[in-house]
C-alpha cells in the first residue's frame, strides 16, 4: 500500500500522516507526501515530492505506483490560484488515477461551503442528498467542482472515489480563537468589525465571548469537527469498501450552539457574552450516514471542544500560523 497524502504539511495532513504511522492496520503503507510551500521532518516511511498539483508533471510523479490518494491540498478566497490548485490540480490527479494500474481509492476530503453552510437556510438536516449550493466567492465554488469531478470520475470511468464533507476543522486553541475579539481571531465572522473599536477593545481585553445570532434571532448553530475526528474518519474509509463511490457528512454529532457556548464559558470561566445579530442560518449536519458504513464515532462534543481549546498552552516554537486567506 502507497498512500498519497497532497496538502500533507497543513492541519489535516499532518494529523493524519501521524495516525498512518501510528495504528497497526497501517504498520506495511509507505507514504508520499505532497509538499508545496513546506516540507515534513525525514522518516523512512515517507518520500516526498515536491511542486504544485496545477503542473501535470508533479501530479503525474506525485501519483507514480500510489494505491490510495488522500486528497488535502485546496485554496480559500484566492481567486488567482483557487482554479489552477483546487480544480485543475484534481482534474490532473483524477487524470492520472483513471490510467494507473496501481490505483484502488482516492479519498477527498470537502467542505460543508458546497452546500453553503450558514449563507443559506436549511429546512432540516444537511444530508448527503443535500443540493449544492454555493455561497459567494470562489472558494465555495471550487469544493462543489471538486465534488461533482470526483463523482462524475465514477460515472464516466468507473474510478473509486470517497468524499468526505468537513465542516470547520478545529485543534489546539482554534476553537478559543475563533470567539476572539482581537486581531488574533481565527477565520470569521471579524467579531470586533461588529462594534465600534474602543467597544470592541474592552470585550477583547475581558475575554468576552460574541453569542451569535442567526436571521431569526435565535443562537445560531453553527458545525464544527476535531482535526482527530476528522482523521479517524479518514483512517476508517481507507480501503474500506463499504466508502466505495461514497459521500459521507464528518462532524460533530450536534452543531455548536453559540448560546450553549456563551452558557458554559460563564458557568465554567466567568466570561461574559455579547449578542451579535446577524443574516446567517443555523444548520445541523446530519453524520448518521458516516456512523453506519464507516463504523465511525466523533470523540468531540461541545464540552471537550471548549475544554480542550481553552487548556491548550501554544509553546514559543508552536505559533499559530495560517497558511491560507480565508
């Protein structure tokens, strides 16, 4: 078994890469591991190629006797690059999978942004029958190609592919800095652009935690999934047939409600919560589908999100870098 892990240096990658060493089931794979911008420390079960998936050559040698394809690599709002690496580079790996004779399966990891996620209201749970939808901006745009090319791949060559829909992936302190109002918040909403900038000082100085509104006044439910989670979803459709030509919803098993958030953080540290009105949908991923066939069980709720996050001590040589806009 030769598994190729592309985007192998980000949050994901990494976290799965040290699983795939990890469990015994993985004990004979060797790995390759897809770098761009930046390498992995040397291991005799790891060889590297490095380039961008939007060269055909890279995308060819990157795939060169693989088994198994994790796909990671993707932009966010970069419209200069988000077709050239999201879409064409998968049409390039899909390309050289179809014609290997060594290929089995090809994993994609997606984003709940291909059926908009809050930008739209959802009349009950998101399923895998779910419409896409993309939400304004070229980064839903691509995980609703990148969907469609992995499934469409199946019909017209028979190829064996498995999505699996991610929503907001979570480690260490994320989840903390995600309520920030400072300039160190983690993606968005830009909670301090909501109040003027000497308001939104205090709440940042007294750790105040923004309780987000959805369009009809209530908490807003938002989904979320541990990067181990994720990764233990990952692991359980590697050569598992039951992930043949499968979509499966990877998330927590209740989406965080931001007034249960708000709740627990006074009860267990003392902060104080704002309400933030906004024009968002709460919507609820349903990962029955997931538990069935996979065998799979989420290890995070609300509670251990929260704990986690706030116990985490980020090390001098761990500093919180984000890789990509968005």
């Amino acid at each position: 078994m030769l598994i190729l892990v592309t985007g192998a240096t980000g949050k994901v990658g990494r976290s799965l890469i040290a699983g795939l060493l990890d469990q015994p089931r993985f004990s004979q794979a060797q790995i390759r591991a897809l770098c761009h911008n930046r390498l992995l420390e040397p291991c005799d079960r790891i060889d590297m190629v490095r380039g961008t998936i939007a060269d055909r050559d890279v995308a060819d040698a990157a795939m060169k006797s693989v088994t198994h394809v994790v796909h990671l690599a993707t932009c966010k709002e970069t419209p200069d690059a988000v077709m050239d690496i999201t879409v064409k580079g998968l049409f390039w790996l899909l390309e050289a999978f179809r014609v290997s004779p060594s290929a089995r399966q090809f994993i994609l990891v997606g984003g709940d942004a291909s059926v908009g996620h809050f930008f739209y209201r959802h009349d009950g749970p998101v399923t895998e029958k779910t419409p896409h939808r993309a939400y304004p901006g070229c980064y839903a745009l691509s995980k609703v190609i990148e969907e469609v090319m992995l499934d469409q791949y199946a019909i017209q060559y028979g190829t064996n592919g498995c999505c699996l829909r991610a929503p907001w992936i979570m480690e260490k302190d994320d989840f903390k800095q995600t309520l920030s109002f400072g300039d160190d918040v983690f993606g968005g909403p830009d909670w301090k652009t909501f109040f003027a900038p000497a308001e939104a000082r205090r709440y940042a100085e007294a750790g105040t935690v923004p309780l987000l509104r959805d369009a009809d006044g209530r908490p807003l439910k938002r989904n979320f999934v541990h990067v181990s989670d994720l990764v233990s979803a990952i692991l359980a459709a590697i050569d598992n047939p039951r992930a043949a030509r499968q979509l499966f919803n990877v998330s927590m098993d209740r989406p965080v409600d931001y007034g249960e958030v708000a709740s627990y953080l006074a009860r267990t540290r003392g902060l104080g919560s704002v309400d933030v009105p906004s024009g968002f949908h709460s919507n609820w991923m349903d990962n029955s589908k997931a538990k069935y066939l996979l065998d799979w069980r989420p290890d995070y709720d609300l509670e251990k999100l929260i704990d986690s996050a706030w116990q985490y001590e980020r090390q001098s040589n761990d500093p919180r870098v984000v890789f990509y806009p968005g």
